[in-house]
C-alpha cells in the first residue's frame, strides 16, 4: 500500500521544526522513517503534515567527554561504530547490535527508537538501566525528562505532539558491569522479551547498585525495583542471586504482562523474562566491564 496523501516540510532548525508541529496540528516528525513510513504505508498513521527533521545539524552528533551525548538525529549505526561508545557504554553498543539489521540501523535515528514508544525496542531499555536524561523541546523552551519516566505505555511517551526529543545524555557509568539478553524469533527482529542489567560492586565483587530493565514483556519498557533489590549484596557471578531476580523481575511486571499475540503466549513470554534477566545478570559477571 502507499500512505495517504501528505505535505512534506524540511526545516532548517530544532526552532523552525518546532513552529511547524505547532502549525500544524495534523503533524508528525520524520526522522529515519523506519518505523513511521512503513506505518503509513499500511494506513496506521496518516499524518496530513510531515516535518523531516533530518536536516537540522544542531540535532546530530555524538560527545563523549565525561558524560555521552546523542543528537536526536544521530543514526543508531553511527552510535554503534562509535568509539568511545563501545569503550565506555558498551550495553549501548551490545543493544544496538540487535537493532534491526545494518540497513535499518544506517537509516534508524536513536532519537526516533526513543520517541515511537516501541515496548519491544531494545534502545529504551538500556536508557532506563543507564539512568539516561532526554531533552525534549517544545515552544516555551526545553526539559530534562528521566528516561524511567519518560514511556508510558504502548507507542505512548509523555512527549506532546508539538515538542521534539533534542537529545540523550547519558551519564559516565565509569566501569560498570554490563549485560544484555533477548530472545526474538530472527536476529534483527523485535524482541520477544529481554533484559539489560548494568551492576556496580566493590572490590570483592559485591553487588552495590543494581539497575535491571526490561523490555517486550510489558506496554512499556520498565525497570524492576525488585530484582535490583535481590541482587545488591550478592556476589557478581552467583547463580541464585540472578535466577531469584528472575523470578521477582515477574512480580514487578504483574498483570502488565503483554498478552497471548500470534507469536508466543504470554506464560512463555513471563517464563522467557526470568531466563533473560538471569541470563544477562549472569553475563555481567563475565562481559568486559566499561572503561572508566
Ligand atoms: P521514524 O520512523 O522517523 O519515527 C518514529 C516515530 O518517532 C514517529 O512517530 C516520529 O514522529 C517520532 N519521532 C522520531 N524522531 C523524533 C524526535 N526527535 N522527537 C519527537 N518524535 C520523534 N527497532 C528496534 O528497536 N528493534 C528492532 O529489532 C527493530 N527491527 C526493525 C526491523 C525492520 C525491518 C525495520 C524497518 C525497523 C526495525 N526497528 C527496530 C525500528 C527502527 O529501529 C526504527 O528506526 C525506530 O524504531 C524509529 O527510528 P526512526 O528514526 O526511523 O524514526
């Protein structure tokens, strides 16, 4: 199918695109248009104004002096092949790998993964276990939102339809351990489930800040409060401590739990969140840690 018929603005600026989602009620953002134009293709979103924003430079780039941030614009690929990325923020890089595929990732913006809402997108989750800030900029100026508070239920984030997410701030996570896990049907497909954990310990490897984010279980990506709960104190590496957060990650997810779909029951989806969540805890003991 084609989308339904549009007009197409290119602003020049954060300001100038800003002024247009206000003009224009019926407006959305284009970004990298991996998952708004196939939308709009099957007539799921019909914006009767898009606002490429794709040519604003102050929304592009990347720093990584101190904290790292993202440009809205920023392309997941360019992230992902970002030095410093892989060296100091290597659960970004380990989640971006599992973004798509390299066609989608040259095209897809970090940005745009942030503000469609997607439960099942992995960037999310790794926003939420790196305590990430975004910036979001509407006409009266701009704000800092957490990323804990920023999703809050199916393709629903507390952006309102005239303001743009500038960018990600990220903080130093210094040489924090890290690991992700998901299972999806194909590589490169949404995920059916996964986890992204990041640990802090002290010299005998003792768990002392825990952050446990989950992601495709529920409407929204959400850390669990009770799984970073059972692994503080723990040994980095003990199998009981991770298959308990396993098991309590489930009580934080509840009655959230997405329902039966056409690919897997919601009991496999519950079963396959405390394998992820163990899996991952698991691998932080192992994975290089960050660099500090
Ligand atoms: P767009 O599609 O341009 O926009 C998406 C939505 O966000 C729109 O509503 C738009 O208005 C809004 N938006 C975009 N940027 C901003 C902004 N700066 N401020 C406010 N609103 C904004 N994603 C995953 O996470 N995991 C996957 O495994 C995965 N697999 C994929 C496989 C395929 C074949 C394809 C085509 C896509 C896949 N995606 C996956 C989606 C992909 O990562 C998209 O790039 C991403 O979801 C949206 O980013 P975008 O820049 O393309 O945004």
């Amino acid at each position: 199918m084609k989308p339904a018929t549009f007009d197409y603005l290119r602003p020049a600026s954060a300001t100038e695109a800003i002024d247009a989602l206000g003009t224009h009620p019926d407006s959305k953002i284009l970004a990298g248009g991996q998952s708004l134009i196939p939308m709009m293709n099957m007539r799921l979103a019909r914006p009767a104004v898009l606002v490429d924003i794709g040519a604003i430079a102050e929304l592009q780039g990347i720093a990584a002096d101190g904290s790292l941030r993202i440009g809205a614009t920023t392309r997941q690929s360019d992230v992902l092949a970002h030095p410093a990325v892989r060296r100091r923020w290597p659960l970004v890089a380990a989640a971006l790998r599992h973004v798509g595929h390299p066609a989608t990732r040259a095209r897809g913006t970090v940005g745009g993964t942030i503000a469609h809402g997607e439960p099942a997108a992995e960037v999310p989750a790794v926003m939420l276990a790196l305590d990430a800030t975004f910036t979001v900029q509407a006409r009266g100026g701009t704000r800092p939102v957490a990323a804990d508070a920023f999703f809050l239920g199916h393709y629903t984030t507390v952006l309102d339809d005239d303001e743009l997410l500038t960018s990600v701030e990220v903080p130093d996570t210094g040489a924090a351990h890290w690991g992700f896990a998901e299972v999806a049907r194909r590589h490169g497909d949404y995920a059916l489930t996964g986890a992204a954990v990041r640990l802090r310990t002290d010299d005998d490897g003792v768990v002392t800040d825990a952050r446990v984010a989950l992601f495709a279980v529920a409407a929204r990506p959400l850390r669990s409060a009770a799984a970073e709960e059972r692994l503080l104190g723990s040994r980095l590496g003990d199998a009981g401590a991770a298959g308990d957060a396993g098991q309590v990650a489930l009580t934080d997810v509840g009655d959230d739990t997405v329902a039966d779909d056409s690919f897997v029951s919601a009991t496999y989806r519950r079963e396959a969140t405390a394998a992820m969540v163990r899996r991952a805890v698991l691998e932080a003991a192992t994975n290089p840690r960050g660099e500090a």
